[in-house]
C-alpha cells in the first residue's frame, strides 16, 4: 500500500506543483502564442496509461508532424513519437467504453505548421546558397569586408577576393600528395609507405591510409606492426637507464637504505631532474592480489599510479 502511494505521488502528470510561485512549466509566454517547454517525453504505452487514468487534458499532432502533444491537467505539456498515420490507431486505443475519449482531440495548427515549413525551406535555400558562393557560382560577390570602403576598392580594383574553394584547394592538394603514392602500390608485400617505414614521413602516410581506410586488412596489419613498433622504440629512447647498486645514489656514501627500511617504505636512489627511481621491497610472507599477474625479473612493466616498475636482479642480489 505504501509503495503504491509513493508511486501515484511521483508521477508527473498527476503531480501538482505549488501554487505560491510560478512554475515555467505551465505557464504561457507572448500572449498564450508561445505554449510552455515541454516537461518530457512519453511513450505510447506511457500515453495511453496517463489518458486512461484521466492525467491528460488534450492531445494534438505536432507542428513538425510525426509526434504528439500532450497536455496534462496541470498545463505540462509532453512529446509522444508517433506517426501522423497512426494518430486514429492511438485515439481508438484511448477510447472508452462508451466511445468517448477521456481528453479533447485539438486539430493539427495549420499557421505553426505551415511557418515551420517556410523555416525548413529557407534553411534548405540558404545552404545552396552558401554551396554556390563556395564554388563561386553566383554572379554577384558575396565575400565578407571589413567595410564598405574595402569592398569598392576591390570591385574597383578588378581583383576580388579569392573564391572560398581556393583557399582549401592547397590543403586538399597536399594532402592527395601525401596519399597518392601509396595508392600507386603495386603488390601488398612492397614497402607500405613511399618514404619508407622508419622515416616520419612514411609513418604519417600509414596512419593517413588508416584514418581514411585505404589500407587492405592485411596491409592494416602490417600498418600497426610497425606503429606499434616505433612507439616501442620512441619510449625506450625516452626512459633513462635503469639504476644499478653501482650507479645509485649514495651508494659511495654508504647511504643505502637497510633491507628492513625498504620492507617499510620506497626510498629514492636516482634523480635526473626528468626521472626519479625508487627501490621498495617485499616481506617473504607479503601475498600479490588475487588478480595480479607476477612480473618477470628485469622486464619493465606498468604500475599505474606508481609509474614503470621492474623486478631488479642487481638490487635483489644486493640484499640477499
């Protein structure tokens, strides 16, 4: 019973809202000419369940065709994705025994539709306008000028502005420079990239081939092997040396930390003002997550959070 209550209590069509302010979603703007925001959006089965438990003031077809208003008895009004074929189908599903409909049936506004029309073909005459300014098409120049004064001056000059397609015609020059020769290919066991595999030229003309899918299945293969490869190569060049007892610091001093020391806590033995190293150890008692996977001696593995780790055979066979 108390669920049932909450239930009825949170649905949005029954609910009233208070009275002491004004909600925006029942309230009219410009003279009642602009109906309220709409409150949401129902299904059919939504439709049909608020209708019938009399939640539904009027329904009509949208302006925009193929979906319905709804208005419920506080005001808000509510979208329905429904075709206009099938509007009679959904007003004979919400009919009743007695062959009523328990809300008012409103025709569809021919005015709002009808500016919505004329909207959606000045958008369409507007874009092939733009298309044919672009192309340079149309007889007459419209380029945009600072002034007035700058515009005559290039009428007078009879040397306008360049069409809006020349200036992407470079762009599009180079950019079919970049993809030809690897079009030109003549067997899928030649080198891939005309500029060759290792050089940047050649890597970006593999991932152009990539992007814009111009590679077969087994060249695309071929395509990552050797991505995949250079940015292996590029982090290894990038990531210093590891540290060894002998090049630690503070192992001159004798100032490298005890056994128990590292069971404890990391401590730093390198810095080179880019990288920091750390060494930590493990109790022999110490158990890995259930679902981590055991690092092999002196392979570089990814930590997360704590960066690239190791297990290091020098350190290891340092402290026993």
């Amino acid at each position: 019973m108390l669920a049932s209550a909450l239930s009825t209590a949170a649905s949005p069509a029954s609910a009233r809202p208070d009275t002491a302010r004004e909600d925006p979603y029942a309230h009219s703007s410009f003279f009642g000419l602009a109906p309220p925001p709409l409150s949401g959006q129902w299904s059919r089965e939504q439709l049909l369940q608020e209708a019938r438990a009399g939640n539904v003031a009027t329904m009509q077809i949208a302006p925009q065709h193929d979906c319905v208003f709804a208005v419920s008895t506080i005001g808000y009004r509510y979208a329905c994705l429904i075709p206009d074929a099938e509007f009679q189908s959904l007003l004979l599903d919400a009919m009743g025994t007695d062959g009523t409909y328990p809300f008012e049936v409103i025709p569809l506004d021919e005015n709002r539709a009808a500016v919505r029309s004329a909207a959606g073909t000045l958008l369409q005459l507007s874009g092939a306008v733009w298309v044919a300014n672009f192309f340079g098409l149309l007889p007459w120049d419209l380029t945009s000028y600072g002034s007035i004064a700058e515009r005559n001056k290039a009428a007078q000059s009879g040397h306008p502005r360049p069409k809006p397609y020349e200036a992407v015609l470079p762009a599009v020059r180079q950019l079919m420079r970049r993809v030809r020769p690897s079009l030109d290919r003549s067997s899928p066991s030649a080198d891939i990239s005309a500029h060759g595999p290792d050089s940047a030229e050649g890597l970006q003309d593999d991932a152009l081939r990539l992007v814009f899918g111009m590679a077969t299945a087994e060249e695309a293969k071929i395509i990552k092997q050797r991505l995949k490869s250079k940015a292996q190569q590029l982090k290894a060049d990038y990531e210093p040396d590891w540290v060894t007892p002998l090049t630690a610091d503070g192992f001159v001093e004798g100032k490298l930390p005890t056994l128990e020391q590292l069971f404890v806590r990391p401590f730093r033995v390198a810095y080179d003002g880019a990288w920091a190293q750390y060494i930590k150890a493990h109790p022999p008692g110490e158990k890995p997550p259930p679902d981590a996977v055991l690092p092999q001696a002196g392979v570089t593995f990814d930590a997360g959070d704590l960066g690239l780790c190791r297990l290091c055979p020098h350190f290891t066979e340092l402290y026993g």
